[in-house]
C-alpha cells in the first residue's frame, strides 16, 4: 500500500493564523510535499512537484499562496488555478476558504455554468484568486475579461489529466499570456507529452517529487512490463515475441475498443487468429471464450473489453495486454495469481502512465519497466517533421515588425474605456 509519510505543522513555518486553520480543518500533520515545496512556492521559485494521489499536493499549493500572497484592492487577479473539471474546482475552492478564513480572499471560479457576461463582470468587481477549467479561463480571456497583466502564480493542478484530456491548446496559451510568473505544476507522473508542454513556458524547471513506497506483498503471475511509445511500438514488439516463441501454443491478445481489435486483427490474422465478437462480419469470429481452448487449430484469439463487459478472461492462457484499461480493480484481478502462474505482457504507451500508476498502487508493488530494443521502436511521421522557426523563405506567414508585436493584455475594463474615449473623443 502507498506510505503516507507525516510530520508535524511546525515542520511547514506556518503563520499562526494558518497554523490554527489547518487544525481546525483537521489536518493536524503536515506531508512530505508539503514541507518540500511552501518554503519553494513562498520564496517564487517555478517547479514541477511529481507526487502520488492523496499526497497533500492541493493543501500544500494553497498554503503556499496564502503564505506569499499580498493582499490589495487590485481588479486584476494574482493567482490562476487550473483544474480538470468543476467538481475538482469546486474542492479548490472550499479547501481555500476553510484555510484563508477571516482574510477576504476574493476567489471565484470559471466553469461554464453561470453565463460568460456573469463571470466577466464578477471579475471586474475585482478577484484575488481564480480557479477554472483550461478552456473556460482561455475563453474568457480571448473576451478580455481574464486580465493576466498582474498574475503572480500560475498553478496547474493534476497536469496529467489535464494533457490526457487534450487540454494542451488552452494551457499553452494561457502559459505563454501570464508571462513572468511562477509556475507551478503538480502532476502524479510526468509523461513525455506532459514534459513537451511544460518546456514549451518553462524551461528546466526544478522536479521535486515524492516516490511512492508500495511494499505490499502480493502473489502475482509472471509479469513483464514494457513503455512503448506508441501502438506501432507495441506492435513491433508482439511480433518480435511471437517470432521468439516466448508464448505457447495459444496466447491471448487483449485491447480496450473494438476498433484496436480490428486494427490489432489485420496484424496478426496469418497466425490462425480469431476475434472475440468483431466489429466487422468478414474476420474470424467466435462468440464463446472458450471455443478458443478447445479447438487446437486456433494459436492467437483477440478479445477487446468493449465486447467483454463482464471482463471475462481465460485465466490459464499467456497473454499481452496491448492497452490497459482505466480499471485499476480490474487490472488487479487479472495479475493475481490465481492458481498456476501464467506469463503475462503489459505494454504501457505514454498516455497510459496515469492508468498503470493507478494499477501500481491498487495492487500495492511498483513494477519495472524492461528494455525495448531500439529496433522496434516507432518513430511517428509527426516526430520527424522539423520546423525551423527561423526560416522565413517562401513562407506564407512572416515574423510581426516589432513595433506591432503585442507586449500588453488590456482587461475589459480598460479596453471599454478605450472604446468610449475613440467614440467620444
């Protein structure tokens, strides 16, 4: 199970006002990211914090704000929080007024539920702190009603759901408005495809994390685990497998959606293949798992869990799990050890990482990642293009003349009075 490792508040130097907070609130003992990164979030160093779930990362952002936070009258907000989805807000949120208390914190949040014209004007009234979905805020500031000129801290709550989302668009541009702030980025694991968008505001950022310690013990089939890429990787690598006769006679191939089990079929249907209920009439079919065990002609069957909702599996065949599902209790149950150990593959592609982190602490062991030979290592074509920024030639799109490069975001208030003074001069 995961550790949770607790010392006292005194060890986080809180204000006596915070101190009391904390207690009152019932969080009587401090964490281990938290007493790594206030002093850091006080101080306005930028940073990525990598820790598990449940491991005091939202408390710790906010009693860093709270502690370096000067308060004012400005209409501009100072702090900007994003957030996965309204419910996550709305934690935020509270967790924010249970600690702020008596101080008159001005906070709000942008959901898309209350109306675009509401949520400008609540900001012009003026806020301190603002928490919302990446698409919201990037909306309301392209309406000028998200003045980022006085943005202090610029935090990124969950990050890996978020990029996992596809939320990268309106992060980036978010990122790129509040020009020199602190930045803050909270994940539990830190993805390629998290690390691009990170270095694309922020470069070489500090990494603080917090490791899981999983001890438990566990009986378990024979597992091997690989980090491939992309799907092109992961199947270079069950070819390279099958080639090796690393699997019996049968071996079953496991995929999340009915249209990988196509892809995955047209793959591998030299082998004497079968598909599990298919999505297209022409593949060979069965409609029984153990149909397979019984007819020995038959080497590879392909089940996708769309068409296996009840997750049935045939638990004295190897298998490879091509993708994995976002069904850690599941997962679990499937690399338990039954009765006679069997071989099974884990394939993990970037994008899974959160899941298989998921899985790691459900089943309460950290398992290692083995080597991919380089040769079956896919290259996306997108990967290999290169854009040279500072090429122009031929271009249809050229570098703005200083002069009309954009250095300043005007707030709605003040675009208004802009407005007034060129109508009425």
């Amino acid at each position: 199970m995961l550790k949770k490792n607790k010392l006292g508040l005194e060890e986080l130097k809180l204000s006596k006002s915070l101190h009391n907070a904390m207690q009152d609130a019932g969080l009587a003992q401090s964490r281990e990211i938290q007493v790594k990164t206030i002093s850091r979030i006080v101080g306005g160093q930028s940073f990525v914090a990598i820790a598990p779930s449940e491991s005091g990362k939202t408390t710790a952002y906010i009693l860093g704000t709270l502690m370096r936070f000067k308060y004012s009258l400005d209409e501009a907000p100072k702090v900007l929080i994003l957030v996965k989805d309204q419910e996550r807000g709305n934690q935020v949120i509270e967790l924010f007024k249970t600690l702020a208390k008596n101080r008159g914190l001005r906070i709000t949040g942008l959901f898309g539920t209350g109306g675009m014209e509401n949520e400008i004007s609540e900001l012009m009234e003026g806020i301190d702190v603002v928490v919302a979905t990446p698409s919201r805020a990037r909306a309301v500031y392209l309406k000028l009603g998200l003045n980022m000129n006085r943005l202090q801290t610029f935090i990124i709550d969950d990050a890996d759901e978020l990029i996992a989302a596809g939320q990268q668009l309106p992060i980036n541009e978010l990122a790129r408005s509040a020009g020199k702030c602190q930045y803050l980025v909270f994940t539990s694991v830190l993805t390629r495809k998290l690390s691009e968008q990170i270095s694309s505001f922020l470069e070489d950022p500090t990494l603080i994390e917090v490791k899981e310690e999983l001890n438990r013990d566990v009986a378990l089939n024979n597992i091997q685990v690989f980090e491939a890429l992309n799907f092109q990787t992961k199947i270079n690598l069950l070819h390279y497998f099958l080639k090796e006769d690393s699997f019996s006679n049968k071996v079953v191939l496991y995929v999340n959606s009915r249209i990988s089990a196509r892809n995955l079929y047209k793959e591998v249907q030299h082998l004497n293949t079968v598909i599990f209920r298919p999505i297209d009439f022409h593949q060979q079919e069965i409609e029984e798992l153990e149909i397979f065990n019984e007819v020995e002609e038959l080497n590879i069957l392909i089940v996708a869990h769309e068409s296996n909702p009840d997750y049935t599996i045939l638990e004295n065949l190897p298998s490879i799990h091509l993708e994995i599902l976002d069904r850690p209790d599941v997962m679990s149950s499937i690399l338990t050890l039954k009765e006679v150990p069997v071989n099974i593959q884990l394939y993990i592609s970037d994008a899974e990482l959160i899941h298989f982190k998921r899985l790691e602490n459900t089943i309460g062991k950290k398992f290692e990642f083995l080597e991919v030979p380089d040769s079956l290592k896919s290259i996306s074509n997108k990967s290999k293009k290169s854009i040279n920024k500072n090429e122009t030639e031929d271009s249809a799109f050229h570098k703005k003349k200083e002069s009309n490069s954009k250095t300043f975001n005007y707030g709605i208030g003040d675009k208004r009075k802009m407005n007034k003074k060129k109508k009425y001069g």
